[in-house]
C-alpha cells in the first residue's frame, strides 16, 4: 500500500508563562482555542487523538492523560488515543505518531495537542521532578541535570573552537526579540539586549539566565488530515516530507564528544533524504534552543555551517530574517519558553503560520517553501526531526 500524503491544517497555541491554569484548563483552553482557530473542523470527525505529555505525574499529580484531554477539549475519537512521551520531544512525538497513524489509514483526521503544567509552589519540587528524564539512579545523584549538563557543552566548545559569551547572548538576543512579536510567548513583552544578557546572574557558568529557557506552563495544538480531505480546511497546508529520528546513548558516561551530536546529524539526514532536499533548500527553521549552547552546536550539526562555527554564524545574523535562512522566528524557547510536551507542537504552529503568511513582518520568512522542525530530549541523546513543504501535492 501506498502511504497517503499528511498534511497539518491548522493549529494555534495558548499563552505560555506562569500561569494560574491547571492541567485540565490548560486542555480546555486549547481545545476552545483550536475550534476558533480551525473553524471547518468539527469534533465529530477527529477519529484521533495524540497528547504529548512529558511528567503530567510528577507536575500535575495526574496520569492516563489521553482521555482527560479528550474529555476537556469535546473531543471522543473512534480509532486511536494515546499519550506519547519523549521529555522535550513529546509534542514532536504526538505529531509523529498522528502523521503515521493517517499515512497508514488508521486515521483520516487527528489532532496532536502538548500540554504541560510545569510551575508548582515548590521549585525544588520542580526542578526535581525534571531530574526524572536522566538517568536518575546514575546521573542524578551526580547533580547532572540539564543546567549543568549544557554548561559543560558549552564549556568544551569555547575550549575547542574558541566561542564566547557575546556569541551566546547573540542567540538569546535574536530569539528574545522574535517573541517580542509573539503575544502567546512568555517573555512578549520583555527585552533583552545584548549587553543587558551578558550582566544576568550565572546559572551554571558559561551560561547566564538569558541562555536557559524557562520552566513554563502552556499547550499547543495542531490538526493533521489525509490527501483527500486536506483542501477543505485550508489552501495553505504544511504538508510533512520527512522525519527522522536517532538515540545513541541515555548514561552521561556513553556521551562521547559533548560538541559532536551524531544523533542530530543521522536523524537530519534521514529526514533531509526522504523529502528529497538538501539542507541548503531550508527557508526557516524552528530548532531546540532550550540553552543558547545548544542553536549553535545545532547549527553545525545540521550542516548550516562548518564545526566550531556555529557561534560566527550566529554573531553574523545568518539565522536573521535577510540571513541563510529564519531560524526559530517565533522566539524559540528561550523567548517562548518551553512547557515540555507542548514546544514540539508550537513549533509545528509556526511553520503553518509562516507558510500561510499569517505572522508579523518582523519574523516572516520570505517565500517559505521548506521548513525544518527539531527537537532534542534528554541530555542531547534523543534527536527528532521534521520537514515540511508548503503548497499542493507533488
């Protein structure tokens, strides 16, 4: 059988940030939000539901989520609900797994929505409940989370290559001032200049409070059809040409070079190669900033520029609207902020808005035709990779 053509057809996202919201709002929030957004789609034909998820246990007291979400967004599906979970990849993983389930013809009409409800009265609470996606039993008691884990990234890449401070606050910069177009993002209204970044308290040296993304509350949505059917929602699909995926260690101890991502590389090759492009025929970007380290080691390891690279390419605004291409134009998540379970999806918001020229002229990328969506989780061991093409079938 031939896998039939996927496409997302609409999607929106509500405002991420602290938020008094609970988890179930949060699902009711989206839900009414992407009724308005999509307003061909009605509840009786979504057959699917795909809920990315990463620690609804551990942040909201709350597990067999698929079904709550359902309940609170007025959806019943008939063929498949699942929750899918990847730590920052688990929106990603829900668009995955509902593109597959329409290419098979398990599904004709599915939404993937990414919830998370991260902010809890306690931060210790928090930041423990985060330390959940390392290898706890080893790594945990090594103090190895995410923080610590990319300042060593960065460390080991300005002791090879040479990058500085000024090159890492030239990522936040740029995505701090592309959320300032976005009112959904957590920091919209909030600016950061360069030299104001390089003043903010370390974290974990090299990287200041301006290079980590935020513990954040948010949810994201996006609805995917088949072939046939695509048309009646819109006249601006993004239609998905690839994906690709890689996993290469979980124990720090199997990480090999901090400023190699092997993983990166094989899961953009395997996506690059099944839509038939090369990284150069890329017009936007929508990469895991999740630390500012982590843009420039991805520049490099999709092949946007040469290794130990990454922090001139960033410095010169070769991701700038006028640049090689747009890369994370709605802010990122260092601008957005990144509630786990819905970054994924946002991201995929962003690109169907991009190609529907529906964003401000500030972050528009001119003439998109093709997109690239990444996602990491854990400490860089599990990359996941998207293209998207706009127009009509090929």
């Amino acid at each position: 059988m031939t896998p039939r053509s996927v496409a997302v057809v609409g999607g929106t996202t509500v405002r991420f940030g602290v938020r008094a919201a609970t988890w179930s709002e949060l699902a009711q929030e989206i839900g009414a939000a992407l009724f308005r957004a999509v307003p061909e789609l009605r509840s009786e034909e979504v057959d699917s539901l795909f809920v990315g998820a990463a620690e609804p246990e551990r942040f909201a007291f709350q597990s067999h989520v698929a079904p709550l979400a359902a309940e609170q967004m007025g959806l019943r599906p008939t063929r498949i609900l699942q929750r899918t979970e990847l730590a920052c990849a688990s929106g990603q993983s829900a668009i995955r797994s509902a593109y597959a389930a329409i290419a098979a013809g398990l599904s004709d009409v599915a939404v993937a929505v990414g919830i998370e409800k991260m902010n809890l009265p306690s931060m210790a609470e928090a930041n423990s409940a985060m330390g959940c996606v390392l290898d706890r039993l080893w790594d945990g008691p090594h103090g190895a989370t995410a923080p610590p884990f990319f300042a060593m990234v960065a460390q080991r890449h300005m002791l090879e290559y040479g990058t500085t401070e000024e090159q890492l606050a030239a990522v936040s910069e740029k995505n701090h001032r592309f959320a300032n177009t976005n009112p959904h993002a957590q920091f919209y209204e909030k600016t950061f200049p360069r030299d104001k970044l390089l003043r903010l308290p370390l974290v974990a040296p090299p990287l200041r409070l301006g290079d980590c993304s935020s513990m954040t509350d948010g949810a994201a949505a996006v609805v995917l059809a088949a072939e046939e059917s695509v048309r009646r929602f819109t006249s601006t699909p993004a239609w998905i040409r690839g994906s690709g995926q890689y996993s290469d260690f979980h124990n720090l101890a199997n990480a090999g070079s901090l400023t190699d991502w092997v993983g990166l590389k094989h899961a953009a090759r395997e996506a690059l190669s099944r839509a038939k492009i090369g990284v150069q025929d890329l017009d936007l970007a929508e990469i895991h900033d999740c630390f500012t380290i982590s843009e420039l080691v991805e520049y490099e390891a999709l092949g946007l520029c040469p290794e130990g690279a990454g922090g001139k390419f960033a410095a010169d605004g070769r991701g700038e609207v006028g640049g090689d291409l747009v890369v994370n134009p709605r802010g990122g998540l260092l601008g957005c902020g990144h509630p786990l379970g819905a970054t994924g999806i946002a991201q995929a918001v962003e690109v169907y808005q991009q190609f529907a020229h529906s964003v401000p002229a500030a972050r528009q990328a001119p003439d998109p035709e093709w997109a690239l969506v990444h996602n990491l989780s854990g400490s860089a061991n599990v990359h996941s990779v998207m293209i998207y093409q706009a127009g009509g079938p090929r």
